[in-house]
C-alpha cells in the first residue's frame, strides 16, 4: 500500500483488493482500516476489513480500467 499522509491519499496495491468481495453497510463501522481517516462503509468478511469510500474507489477504478470501461 502506497500513502502519502500530508494529503490523506491512501492506494492500495493493485490486485489485492477486489471491490466485488465488499458489501455496503448501512452504518458506520469504524474508521477505514486502509487509510484509518474515513468512515469504514463498505466491508468484506473474507478480508476481514472496513473500508471507506474513498479507499473502495480505487479497486472499483483498477477493475474499470482492465475491463476497458472508461
């Protein structure tokens, strides 16, 4: 995971995360366990992990890409 905290932008490595495994909740969960900043909003259970909107964009974007959606 690249980070670069003086402007709160969190990438997750490609490939490692598929937006299709999480699920949108309804509540908050938490804080983002990716960037630890956002509300955790979406979740996976076989990652086992939160993740805010912000974060869940970047695989969504990676998958676009490689499917030719633009």
């Amino acid at each position: 995971m690249q980070t670069n905290r003086s402007k709160g932008i969190v990438n997750p490595l490609p490939g490692i995360l598929d937006h299709r495994d999480f699920e949108r909740s309804t509540v908050i969960l938490g804080h983002c366990h990716l960037c630890g900043e956002g509300a955790a909003v979406y979740h996976s259970e076989e990652h086992r992990a939160s993740i805010c909107e912000a974060c869940y964009s970047w695989p969504v974007r990676e998958w676009n890409r490689s499917e030719g959606v633009v």
